[in-house]
C-alpha cells in the first residue's frame, strides 16, 4: 500500500476491486484542512471515468504494468488475435474489449496493448493509422476553388473525408482521435 501522494498521471491503481487508470492528478491543500489528491480516473473494465478525492490518510494500491508491442493478424469467432513478434505468442482479445477501436485495426500493423498483473487490459491506438481506400468516388471537375472532399471508405470500412485526388488503391494516413484525414502515406 501507497501514499495517495504517490499517484501520477498514467499509472493504474486499484479501487473497488477494478483497474483504474489515472488521468489526472492534482495536489491540493485548503487553508488549515489536511491535504488532499484529486483524481481523474478511468475504469479499464468498463470504460468510464470518474472524480474521486483521495486524503492524505488513504492508501492506495498501485498495480503491476506492462506495455507489449502486438502485431494483429486477424479476426474470427473467438475475437481480434495479435502476434507477438518476439515470442511469436498469439494473444487473443474479445469483441467487446476491442470495442469501436476495430474501425483502425489493419493486418500486420504494431499496436499497444496494456497488461495489468499479466492479463491484456486496454488496447492502445496510435495517434495516427496507415489504411488502404477500397472505394473513392470520382471529385468533380471545376471542385477545386476550396479545399473540397469526398467520403473514401477504407479497408476496415471506416469512411473518411478526404481530398477529391485521392483514389481507390491508395494508401492514406487517419487520425484514431476524429477519423480525420492526415495525409497520404
């Protein structure tokens, strides 16, 4: 056990029995009172974040991470399998821990995945993802006055607003943050 202190932003602490990842943190003292930490956490097992204040009396638990660098390789019933490229280990996650981050998942792409005492707990995006268009309308000639778009859908099938010289077979960089068009690849 651990002084609330202690706590900095990115490590993963235990509360009521779940992994909580710190997002923020800040020490406060008020006046004559006792100091106290303000958190911001996010519950790794279910996704939502929440305030809480811990006093100087408290103690904290902090839980054993690690970081792997995973390479997906595919999906099937079971759920999303990534590779480790080191021990060529085949780690499997299910539907609903991938969640709506399987939009940016591309074959043979590296990607963090955060362990907590040994077992995978969050899939970490990269800011930016590399994806193939599979479908580019036709821009129009004469769009050009403006910075005009178009919608390419990708090979995952995430649509993306791209600039009319793009085309089917490119390979083009996405932002995982608001799926927007970063540049071509």
């Amino acid at each position: 056990m651990a002084s609330p202190t202690d706590i900095r932003k990115g490590r993963v602490i235990e509360l009521q029995g779940a992994p909580h990842l710190v997002l923020e943190m800040l020490h406060r003292t008020q006046g004559r009172q006792a100091g106290f930490v303000q958190t911001t956490l996010r519950n790794l097992n279910t996704g939502s974040t929440t305030t809480t204040k811990f006093r100087s009396t408290d103690s904290v638990e902090f839980l054993h991470t690690e970081n792997h660098k995973l390479e997906y390789s595919y999906e099937d019933s079971e759920g999303y399998h990534f590779l480790d490229p080191e021990t060529f280990e085949d780690t499997v996650l299910p539907a609903e821990f991938v969640g709506d981050q399987k939009a940016f998942l591309t074959e043979t792409q590296l990607y963090d995945v955060l362990y907590v005492d040994g077992r995978p707990i969050q899939l970490q995006l990269p800011n930016a993802v590399e994806m193939e268009v599979v479908e580019a309308p036709e821009g129009l000639k004469g769009d050009t006055a403006s910075s005009a778009q178009k919608p390419v859908v990708t090979s995952t099938g995430l649509t993306v607003q791209a600039p009319l010289f793009i085309k089917k077979g490119e390979i083009i960089r996405v932002s995982t943050d608001d799926n927007s068009y970063l540049g071509r690849a």
